[in-house]
C-alpha cells in the first residue's frame, strides 16, 4: 500500500477536490429523507400548495445536484486510477527488463506476466473504488444514523442493530474469501505458463502431433481457473443477498415499532417515511 500511495503523491491535489466534490453530493442524499419527512409531518398538514411544491422542488435541486456532482467525482477518480496504474505499469516494466536470469527464474515469466496484467488492472480498480466508496461510504454511514437520531433515535437503535451484524457478516466473509483470490492468482500463472509454452513450441506440437494433447492440457488449467474463480465470486458474492436480508429485515423491524410508536402518538408518519 505505500508504493501505491506513493504513486498516488502526484495526483493528492485532483483526489481532494475530487473526494469535496463527493462529499457535496453525499450530503445532498443525505438531506433527501430529512426533507421527505419534514413535509410529509409539517408541509402537507397545513395544505399550502405553494410551499408543497417549494420544498418538492428543493429535493429535485439536491438530487441534481447528488447526481451531478458523483458523475464528475467518478470521472475524476477514473482518471487518476488510469494515470496511477499506467506509472505502476510503466515502472514495472522497467524493472522487470532489467531483472537478472536469476531473478526472473525465480519469479518465473508466468508470474511476472501476470503482474504486469491481472495485478496491475486489480490496483487500477482498487484506486478507483478507493476513491468512489471510501469517501462516500463513510460519509452516508456516519451522516445516515445522525440524520436517524434527529428523527428518531429510538428507531436508529434497530438499524445499529442491522449494522453490527452487516459488520460481523462483511468482516467473516472476507477473510474467507480473500485467500481463494491467491489461489485464483497461482491458477492464472499456470494458464499463462501453458499459454506460452504453447505459443514458444508451436512447431514442435505441430511436428510431434501433440496438438490434441496440449489442448487437453490447456483446457484443464483453463477450467481450474474457471473453477477457482467461481468458488471465490461465490463466497464473496454471499455479502450482498445477506446484507439485502438484513437491510429488509431492518426496514421490516423499523415499520413495525414505528407503527406502535405512531400509534402511541410518541412519533410521526413522516419520520418512518424518511427511515
């Protein structure tokens, strides 16, 4: 991480009005339910159209603007995860053509090819996505729950609820799904060792018939990609149906108590609008 920062040193300037930018916009979605219940609990009761349909067109001005300002921050972020990685790309390359035999027998060709490509594209998402939900995340969790307790805190209690096990979910899922990733990455260096000693040898396939053989060969390394890649997508993509379960789950348990709590005349219709 600190040689990606280190090529990220350049481009801090762009970041920072990139992620004021992000934060402008999240802010502005933020503000969305609070003004929702803010005229479903005061505006409508006292049926004045034309402030009805001022604080409607407020939410229509903060929602141009969250659109318009994410737009720019993703191209801005885009831009400097493309300049990132083609300097890492730049300077690897020119490591790696001066690298002894040696060297380069111990890390093998394979590997390196695969630094040069898979590697390289994996810090190019990583930078981009750094800079699209790293600032933007935060920013919706920590203003999301003080926009719930202004309110109503009683009911914020059963979303830190949701958000201890969404934690505890992401954070066991994880740690078991990023070492299949390592094994996906050697797997890729055997397809890419075959790939090549088939491209280097092709005469000598050709002159020995070992076409059919070496196509065997490939397809299986090819398929255990296949393979590991699936089992690792698999355990990681079980974060988004439990953290849709719990978020339902949560909203199920909001509708209920604000139900009572309306009803005992301690909330009101907007407020459980707005969660």
């Amino acid at each position: 991480m600190r040689t990606v920062f280190r090529y990220l040193k350049p481009y801090y300037f762009r970041m920072s009005i990139g992620f004021l930018i992000k934060f402008t916009g999240t802010i502005m979605d933020l503000l969305l339910p609070w003004i929702l219940a803010y005229i479903i609990d005061n505006v409508i009761a006292k049926e004045n159209l034309k402030e009805i349909l001022a604080w409607g067109g407020l939410m229509v001005v903060c929602s141009i603007i969250a659109m318009l300002t994410n737009i720019i921050a993703n191209r801005m972020a885009s831009l400097v995860a493309r300049y990132t990685t083609q300097r890492i790309r730049h300077d690897l390359f020119t490591k790696i053509m001066y690298l002894s035999n040696d060297y380069v027998d111990k890390f093998t060709i394979p590997s390196l090819i695969s630094r040069m490509t898979s590697d390289t594209y994996n810090v190019h998402r990583m930078v981009g996505m750094m800079q699209r939900i790293g600032i933007r995340a935060p920013i919706l969790l920590i203003g999301g729950l003080l926009v719930t307790l202004t309110l109503d805190p009683v009911l914020t209690l059963v979303l830190v609820v949701v958000l201890v096990f969404l934690v505890f979910i992401t954070y066991t899922v994880s740690s078991k799904g990023i070492p299949l990733f390592r094994t996906v990455q050697e797997s890729t260096e055997d397809m890419i060792r075959v790939l090549r000693e088939n491209i280097t040898g092709v005469r000598v396939i050709k002159a020995l018939s070992k076409s059919d053989y070496e196509k065997d060969r490939f397809d299986k390394v090819n398929k255990k990609v296949m393979n590991d890649e699936n089992k690792a997508n698999m355990v990681l993509n079980t974060i988004k149906p439990a953290m849709n379960f719990l978020l339902q789950g949560g909203l199920v348990g909001v509708i209920l108590l604000g139900a009572f709590r309306v009803n005992a005349g301690v909330s009101e219709v907007g407020k459980i609008v707005a969660f």
